[in-house]
C-alpha cells in the first residue's frame, strides 16, 4: 500500500480484508510510504517467510 494515511488506500485495504476474511484468507498490509526501497524490503522478508505475495 503507497499510504496508509490516505483516506482511499486505507478504505480499499479495509474492504480488501474484510473480503478475504470472508474468504478464508489472512492479509498482511505493509506501508511503504511510496518508497521504493521499503517496498523491496517488504516483499524480500514476505518471500523470505513463504509468504504469497499474490504476484
């Protein structure tokens, strides 16, 4: 998610969720501030720990 302070980012990540949990599915959210080397960071350590990362 770029922003979890924007209103629509996190509008969308809470219908998101609340969609799969319905679903049978646990979703992880990560900030990354629109940063490129947080989000880098957090898709090594979501691979790291066998994580699905849906890509």
């Amino acid at each position: 998610m770029p922003n979890a302070t924007n209103t629509y980012f996190a509008e969308l990540a809470r219908g998101v969720e609340d969609g799969c949990a319905k679903n049978g599915y646990c979703v992880f959210f990560c900030n990354s501030d629109d940063d490129p080397a947080k989000q880098r960071n957090y898709l090594r350590v979501l691979q790291e720990k066998s994580a699905s990362t849906g890509w």
